[in-house]
C-alpha cells in the first residue's frame, strides 16, 4: 500500500498521501502537498501528526488496531482549531 486517500465525507475534498519511510519501525506516510504524516504511536496507535507534530486524526474506535502494521482503512475522526470533520481513508494501490 503505497499511496493513501483522505476523502472528507462532507465535501469532496481528497487529501494523498505516499509511503515516506518508517516512524517507529512502521511504514510512515506523507501528504503530498504538505509535511503531514500518517504515523504509529506506540500506546496510542496509528494516528495523523500535523506540521508541528500534533496528533490531529484518529480512526474511529471501531477500526483501531493498536498491533496493526498498517494504518485501518474506514472512517477517521480529525479534529484541528476547533473544528472536526470525518474521512474515509482507503488505499489507491
């Protein structure tokens, strides 16, 4: 699974994000417009880190896997100055 989707279920906005390394000893992925992260948290699990390294989305409880080794596919939660939207991540290869 190199390249990753956001799309926000409100709108149409689409947000991609491509394999970029390992965070963690797990596979890292980045936005491909800005230096935001899909990473693993140990403890916490997989998570999205903004610019200054703020955790900014989760997946829904539903979907969480603390021991998975990829990110789950299904609706996330984000949530940034005040304002949170759901997306659906799903993989595009």
């Amino acid at each position: 699974m190199n390249t990753l989707q956001f799309h926000r279920d409100n709108d149409e906005v689409v947000y991609t994000f491509h394999l970029d390394g390992t965070y963690n000893d797990r596979p890292r992925w980045r936005r491909e417009d800005k230096n935001i992260v899909v990473v693993y948290i140990d403890h916490i699990g997989w998570c999205v880190l903004d610019e200054e390294e703020n955790q900014v989305s989760w997946p829904f409880p539903e979907t969480r896997d603390t021991d998975a080794t990829m990110p789950p596919l299904g609706k996330w939660l984000s949530w940034k100055k005040g304002k949170s939207y759901v997306y659906t991540l799903s993989k595009v290869n």
